[in-house]
C-alpha cells in the first residue's frame, strides 16, 4: 500500500565519551529491533573497511601521524563515502542504528582546540539523525570502567575537553541518556525513543541535512 511505499527507515545515532557503552546498547538495540521484526542495520563510525578508513585506523592507532585538520577531514570523507547508501538503505524503509557520526566529528577536532565553525563545515549536507541518543557519564566513571585501549584520545583530560564539545553540539533532536543507571533502564529508555522515532519517520517526516 501507500503507506509502506512511502515509509522510511529512522537514522539514529549513539554518541557518547569512550567506555559510555555505545557500542554495547547498539547491539542490544539491533537486536531487539530485529526480534520485533523491523528492518534494521548496524552501523558505526568510523567505518574502518574502506581506503579512508585505513587510513583512519592508522592513525588512532599511532601508526602513522596527521595533521589535526587533516585527519578531521578523512573522518568527514569517511561519513560523505557512506552517504549515498546510508539514504538508499532509509529510503528503502531500513532503519540505521549508527555507532558515533558527525558529532564526534566535531567534538573530538574541536576538542583540540580547533574552530568549531571550521569543524562543522564539511559536514553541512550530510543525513541529519531523526535522533541522537547521547549515553551520558562522567568522565571519570568512564576511565574506571575496566579502563580505556591503547588508542589516541582515550585519555581522561582529553576526554573531558571532549564532554564540553558535545555539551555546546546538543540540539532538538538529542535525547540525553543517564549512562550511569544499570544497563537494563538505559536499555530500556533507548528503546522507547526509538521506537517513537521509527514511527514518526514512517508517518512521514521527512529526511533533513546538517547542519
Ligand atoms: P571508536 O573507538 O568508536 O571506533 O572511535 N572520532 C570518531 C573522531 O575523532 N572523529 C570522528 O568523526 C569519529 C566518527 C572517536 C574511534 C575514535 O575516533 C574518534 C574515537
């Protein structure tokens, strides 16, 4: 029918400091989708299978060294390459459930003390989320949390620096989750807001950009 021809997938995103249990509720949340029989995809950023991606990797891995503003825009590079399925998939009535996107973008460069203005602007066209779930902890819960990997950036002062980027990039479409509560209640609070945003998203609210 109409209906379904018309319906779209919801793009929601999870963004949080390291160890706030992103990518953890991600899976929980695919997987309950999926049990409730929706058309649902698992994504995360950066995508670390492509060129740009390689390249991404190196890098946070300290195995090779870029430029601040370089390496912001291969992170951007890496969500533009992505773009075109990312609105195939939604408009073919997928929903994506996204590990991290332009918002860390933004918070992790600008984090170092770039503009935030100059961080944003490569980012301006791509798929704005039907809603951002941002796991909420402080940042020194998230260090005792069994401690963070080897990689750059996961460094409690740098981290901290991150969490007041993300606070100046919340917008309306931004649910803030308590990450602190037992794993069960934020679970359970993530999958009502996306629940209701799938189904606005099937209603008919139309896809928008950033920024
Ligand atoms: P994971 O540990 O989630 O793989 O993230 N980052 C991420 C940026 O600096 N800019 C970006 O655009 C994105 C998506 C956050 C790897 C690290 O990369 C940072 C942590």
């Amino acid at each position: 029918n109409d209906r379904e021809n018309c319906s779209r997938g919801a793009l929601i995103v999870v963004e949080g400091l390291d160890r706030s249990g992103k990518t953890s509720q991600s899976c929980k949340l695919l997987s309950y989708l999926d049990g409730q029989g929706y058309s649902v995809e698992s994504w995360r950023f950066p995508d670390r299978s492509t060129c740009v991606g390689e390249m991404i990797s190196s890098y946070l891995t300290n195995k090779s060294q870029l430029d601040d503003r370089t390496i912001h825009l291969l992170f951007s590079a890496n969500r533009w390459e992505k773009r075109s399925l990312m609105e195939s998939k939604l408009k073919k009535g997928i929903t994506l459930i996204v590990d991290r996107y332009s918002y860390s973008g933004v918070a992790f460069s600008s984090a170092k003390g770039l503009d935030i203005e100059w961080c944003k602007a490569p980012e301006i066209g791509l798929l704005a989320p039907d809603l951002v779930l941002y796991l909420d902890i402080p940042s020194e819960k998230a260090a005792e949390r069994g401690g963070y990997g080897g990689e750059r950036y996961e460094q409690l002062e740098f981290q901290k620096e991150v969490a007041k980027r993300y606070q100046i990039l919340q917008d309306t479409s931004w649910k803030i989750i308590d990450a602190c509560l037992p794993i069960e209640d934020v679970e359970k609070q993530m999958k009502e807001l996306v629940v209701d945003s799938i189904v606005t998203c099937q209603k008919g609210k139309p896809l928008s950009q950033l920024w």
